[in-house]
C-alpha cells in the first residue's frame, strides 16, 4: 500500500463517510490541531520515560493517546459518516477530573501564574497545554459550522487542565523551582 494517494492534490480531503472538503474545512483544522496534540503529548512520554517517578503520568498519556485518535475520528466524521465512530465516554473526563484532583492534592498552593520552564518534561508539558488549548478553540469554531462531537471541546478543555497540573507535578518530581509571572 502507498502512503500517498493523490487525491489530495487539489486542496481536497475526505472525511469519515466519504464527503469531501477542502483542506481548510474547519473540521480538518479541528481534527488536524488535535493530532498535532497527540505528537507532542507523544514526545511529553518519551521525555517523561527517561526519568524517574513518571510511570504513571506515561500511563495516563499512553491512555490519553487512545482518546485523541476518538476525538479525531469523530472530527473528522462527514456526511454518511454518522455512527462510523463510538462516541467518546463521559467516563474519560470524569478519570481526567479525578486524575487532576489527585495529583493537586500534592501541590502547593498556586501564588501566581505560573511560568513554562525549568526542565524538558516541564517545558513539553505546557507545550501540550497550549496546543491543546488552540485544539479546543478550533473545535469550538468548527462547531459554529457544523455538528460538534458530543464532549469533545469539554474533554480538550479537561486535559489541557490536566496537562498544566502535570506540569506543576513534574517540577515537584523533578525538584526544580517553579517560577512565577510578577508583574
């Protein structure tokens, strides 16, 4: 099998069902941002196995990835595509919601923003956060268009939480100072 179909030659990709659209469709910016996600949570993973403490932060990341290719899937879902996807469980922002209070419980009290820095693990962290953030922003956009996905904005909203408790948690992991924005 290629990898190349040329197909997309034209500005044109098909979604789930077959429908095609240009590749400045809204969904194709949705889902696509999403993927971006899932590279650099990937990379998060990596940096995090090379170090110890982190087993099951990478757990959880590995458990995330599965969920990301979900939300893509029903992003990328088209006309005649409806009911090709299972919809994403409501169960995985409330592990998200749970998974967050249980690592803030360790932390110390916030005095501040927070700045991204002071290790890689930390520093990919917040990488994540902010695509994540721009992930949900064109979910929410594309949903001013078409049908959103039930609970995909509401989980892109929870893990990019998630992701900037982990990186508070991985200072604390890694004893590295956590520097604060004073204006």
């Amino acid at each position: 099998m290629k990898v190349y179909t040329k197909t997309g030659d034209g500005g044109t990709t098909a979604l789930i069902g077959g429908e095609r659209v240009s590749k400045a469709d809204a969904r194709v910016e949705a889902y696509g941002t999403v993927d971006e996600l899932a590279a650099h949570l990937a990379l998060l993973g990596d940096l995090m196995r090379g170090e110890r403490g982190f087993e099951e932060l990478v757990a959880g990341i590995d458990a995330i990835q599965k969920e990301l290719m979900v939300v893509e899937a029903l992003l990328a879902t088209g006309r005649g595509g409806e009911g090709k996807v299972a919809p994403l469980p409501a169960a995985a922002v409330e592990r998200l919601e749970r998974e967050i209070d249980a690592m803030s419980d360790g932390l110390p009290t916030l005095a501040g923003f927070t700045l991204p820095g002071g290790h890689p693990v930390v520093s990919q962290s917040h990488v994540c956060r902010t695509v994540c953030r721009r992930a949900e922003r064109t979910t929410v956009r594309m949903s001013e268009q078409y049908i959103s996905p039930p609970g995909a904005a509401e989980y892109l909203n929870r893990l990019s939480d998630w992701l900037y408790v982990v990186g508070r948690k991985a200072i604390m992991t890694l004893d590295v100072k956590e520097t604060y924005w004073m204006p």
